[in-house]
C-alpha cells in the first residue's frame, strides 16, 4: 500500500529528501507522494521514513492503492 500526504501537511521539507525512492515532491498546496514510485521503504528500511520524520503525523497508508509486502518488494525491485 502506497503512502499519501493529508491536507494536513505543514510543508516542513523534511520527508521529501528522506524517501529512497524519490516518491515525495511539491504539489501545488502541499507535498505528494506518487503511488506508483513509494514503496512504504520496503526494500531500503523497516519502516516509511517520511512518516519517522512527519512532524505532524499527516503521511497515513493510502486505502485507493493497497499492496501487499511482496508487492512492495517487486516494485522495488522494478524501480531500482
């Protein structure tokens, strides 16, 4: 399941450099996080980075785009 940014986002810059797959960029209002590069970390971390370094808690799973752990893993491995 890929990560997504809540309206909620202060626009702090901290989780955009911290992703590995370079998945968070500036949206218009707030940053985003493109489905189809976040892998939720898997194959890098044990745990999402940007939701570590999120000073406001606003980076939940996304429920449009669900993914399993093996999932996860085979889009990492097609993205590296």
């Amino acid at each position: 399941m890929a990560l997504y940014i809540t309206d909620d986002c202060i626009n702090c810059d901290v989780c955009e450099p911290e992703c590995p797959n370079n998945a968070i960029s500036a949206g218009d209002e707030i940053f985003v996080i493109d489905p189809n590069l976040c892998t939720e970390c898997v194959g890098h971390f044990d745990e999402p980075q940007c939701q570590q370094v999120c000073p406001v808690d606003c980076i939940p799973k996304d429920p449009n785009h669900v993914e399993s752990h093996d999932e996860l893993m085979a889009k990492y491995e097609r993205i590296t």
